[in-house]
C-alpha cells in the first residue's frame, strides 16, 4: 500500500498562494484612484466586451484582475448581495464595507477548502461626497482585505505601480490629469505606450445623485489623453 506524501499546512498554503500569485501576475493592470469628480477605474483591457470594472449598486464599483472566469462570478454574486440587502432593508444598508466582508468570506473559505484558490484580486469602491470620503478596498485570493486610502493598483505591476503613482497623487485633481498619470504609468510598467483603445475606463461620479457608475467612452478618453483635450 503506497503511503501518501506528508505535506506540513505551512507548505500547503504556501503553495496555494504561489499558485494564486502567479495567476494574478499574468493579468494586465487596473489601478483605481480618487479624483476630484470622483472615483476613476483605469484598466489595461482592449476588450469592449469583457469587462474588468463593473457597477455594483448605487455608489459602489467593481475591479478585478485574474482568471476572468472567478472574479465573473464573484462580480454577479455581489449584485445579488447587494439588490437583496437593499430590497429587505434601505439602499443606504448598501454599503462597500458589508460587501467587502462578504467578499472576503468567500475568498478565504475558496482559499482554504477547495481545490483551488480563486486566481483573482478585486477592489470594492464607494465614492463619498469628498475626496476623503471615499472608500477603497482591496482584496486578495487569501480573503485578506486592507482598505486603501485613494490608491489600488493591482496585477503583475502592482507594487511599481502603487509605487510610481503615490508620488505626488493629489486625489483633488482633475480627472483628465489623474487618467494620464494612471495611462502613462500603465504603459511605463507594461514597457508599452497605451492608447484608448487599449483602456477600459469608468467613473464613480461623486455629483450624481443616486446611480454613480458610467462607462468613459474611447472617444472621451482620447480626449482627456490629449493635453490640448479634456480639462485638465
């Protein structure tokens, strides 16, 4: 009778981990910060169909990067936690920190007890009335969630990103200013430059009253992506 190979928890979820890491790194880059209209999704994503950025409810947004397949199903599992929330009590019970739990519940039971870990990382973002208000935060394949003061930036480049981007950020400047800082560095940490074609943008617009998520079209992003454009 063969005797199955003894591997110690500690290495168990080391390797989970890795596994996650290394999925997580192949996905091209989405950074998520505060500006002055707002809360701006800029996503490296050529596709006009498969979305990274998603509108959850009325003032909170959706980011992923990963296996698209994961984060799909965790996107419409929070729409539904959220319409649900709201219909049984008030749409102000809908807040990003509830969910942001609830993601986190989802991801560590994934993490620990099935087969695979989920190769995904998502942010859940609320926009407030201000800048300081907004509210960002950042999950990972463990469950782990930390909440981001104005700043997420994930896939591959994530930490050069965080790095490039927190250097100067002013979350009160306009949004075509912070859109061609987050595209400049986008490109700088892909090695490539980027046009609109290749960005998937949206925005929490903080001065609408109740449903806050639109979609950037490309003909607007290249504008703000031209100097002489946009109002920055």
């Amino acid at each position: 009778m063969t005797i199955p190979m003894y591997v110690s928890p500690e290495q168990f979820m080391k390797d989970r981990a890795d596994y996650a890491r290394k999925g997580i790194a192949r996905g091209r880059s989405v950074v998520v910060l505060s500006c002055r209209e707002g809360i701006l999704f800029v996503a490296e994503n050529p596709s006009r169909t498969l979305h990274k950025v998603s509108e959850i409810y009325d003032r909170i947004g959706f980011a992923a990067v990963g296996k698209y397949t994961e984060f799909e199903h965790l996107r419409v599992a929070g729409i539904r936690y959220a319409d649900l929330r709201g219909y049984a009590y008030d749409r102000s019970d809908v807040t990003a920190r509830a969910l942001a739990n609830a993601y986190a519940q989802t991801l560590g039971t994934v993490f620990t007890t099935e087969s695979k870990p989920y190769e995904v990382e998502i942010t859940v973002a609320q926009v407030g009335t201000d800048p300081a208000a907004d509210q960002l935060y950042r999950l990972t394949y463990d469950g782990s969630v930390t909440d981001e003061p104005g700043l997420v930036a994930m896939g591959g480049a994530a930490e050069a990103l965080t790095a490039a981007l927190s250097k100067g950020l002013d979350a009160s400047a306009e949004l075509a200013t912070v859109l061609r800082r987050a595209v400049e560095e986008l490109g700088r940490a892909g090695g490539r430059e980027l046009g609109a074609g290749d960005l998937e943008v949206a925005l929490l617009d903080r001065f609408r009253p109740r449903r806050a998520f639109s979609r950037v079209p490309v003909t607007e992003v290249e504008a703000h992506l031209t100097p002489s454009g946009g109002k920055g």
